[in-house]
C-alpha cells in the first residue's frame, strides 16, 4: 500500500488509490490482498473516529468493494491437505511401526488420536491421566482455546509406556527432541519422516481427514461426535451456547 498512498493525507485515500493497491494482487495472491484490504479498513476507521477524515471507507467490502473485486471464493482455489484413504490406514501403521525412534511413536500416537502435529509434539506427562486413561489437552494448546479431552486407546497407552521407559531428562514433554537436550521434537519431524517413508504425497494433518472420512463411511456416530473428536468448534454460536458437555 505505501508505495501508491503512503505519502497522501489520510483524508485523500479513496477508492481509487485503494483499488490500484489490490487489483494487482486480488487474483494471484487472493489471502494476502484481502488481509491488506482488512488492515487499510482499520486503519482508515480509526483516522475517522479520531477526526483525520470524514468521508466513508473506501477499503470497505460490503457495499463498496464487493461491487468492484470478485468475491474471493470465487477466485481462491481451496487446496485440501492430502489425505490416506482410511482402507490404506493399516498397512500404513503396520510400515510406520517398522521404523525406530521417538519420531515414529510420535506420529503413530498423532495419528491415533487424530490430533493436530503441535499437540503431540509438545504434549507433556502433566496433562495424562493414565488411571482414567484420559489425555486432556489444556485450552492455551488448542486451536479452539477449549480443553480438548481424550480417551487413550490401548495402543496409546503402549506409546506412552515406550516413552515413559526411553526418557533420558526431566523434560516435560512426552517426544523429546534427540538433538536438543530437554525441548520437544521438531515440528519438521513429521515431514522428515513421511519423506523417508517415500509418502511425499501425504501430509500429518490430512490423517484428521483420513479420520473423518473412516468415522462417517464406517460408523454409525454422529457427525457432532467425529467434529468433537477432530476438537473442531460449533460453527452456529446459539447451538454452541446450548452443547456444553
């Protein structure tokens, strides 16, 4: 933006100057222009508010700038994480669990509990009940900012277990980094090993959609229950104010 209006008074910026800004980039580089479309906004309502200028905001996209740039969901390309069909999903365990190291029990206890890479790279032993058998991951660690609960299946306990009788420090975390003394794994870990695995074409976090697919072609749950699994929140605010187990 400051290269075209960067030097005008505040009160100058119109929707002309705003619109040589984005029409550039709209297309090609559609998440970006519309975060700089988002920050202009602010920017210019707070110089109204403070009495810098007094006209509309022109970087404003319901009812001024949706009359001249595509929506974007008509010009983002949604790009999935990919995804193994959950058919796969054994002979994949079965290869994963041939090779050794804390990475490889890191992502077999990611994918079994379908959670997102972060969460079982810096999960730590405070947060596992291992009489209840019941992993709750605290609200700072979540996506959704809620505590996110787990039953642990037998396999993830056995996990568990393995680490418990590996651990070399006194190091919170479940997954110790071999490199760095008391930190958690990478978060290249993953990746790393899907590349050593020659499955370039998968990514960690296409497995919450390997579950997802498995939950609803395989099982009689309700989608709420496989969406609670996956800790994803209630889109609808007045259904969420109502589900509170």
């Amino acid at each position: 933006a400051y290269p075209v209006f960067g030097e005008c008074p505040v009160a100058e910026v119109d929707q002309t100057l705003v619109l040589r800004v984005l029409d550039p980039i709209w297309l090609f580089k559609t998440e970006t222009a519309n975060r700089l479309r988002g920050r202009i906004e602010t920017i210019l309502d707070w110089a109204k508010v403070r009495g810098y200028r007094d006209s509309e905001n022109p970087a404003r996209w319901k009812g001024r700038l949706d009359k001249a740039l595509p929506a974007r969901s008509s010009v983002k390309r949604v790009v999935h994480h990919p995804a193994l069909p959950y058919r796969d999903l054994p002979d994949f365990m079965r290869e994963l669990s041939s090779f050794d190291g804390v990475g490889a029990q890191a992502f077999a206890f990611c994918i079994l509990n379908v959670t997102r890479t972060s969460e079982t790279l810096r999960a730590e032993w405070r947060e596992f009940n291992f009489d209840q058998k019941l992993w709750i991951i605290p609200a700072i660690r979540m996506k959704a900012g809620k505590d996110h609960r787990i039953p642990l299946s037998d396999p993830s306990i056995q996990i568990l277990s393995a680490a418990m009788r590996q651990k070399r420090t006194t190091s919170p975390f479940v997954f110790e980094s071999v490199m760095r003394e008391g930190a958690p794994l990478s978060n290249m870990t993953f990746l790393m090993l899907l590349r050593r695995m020659r499955r370039e074409d998968l990514t960690a976090h296409g497995f919450r959609s390997t579950f997802r697919d498995w939950a609803a072609e395989m099982t009689s749950y309700p989608g709420e229950v496989a969406e609670a699994a996956l800790a994803h929140l209630v889109p609808d605010k007045v259904e969420a104010a109502y589900r509170r187990g």
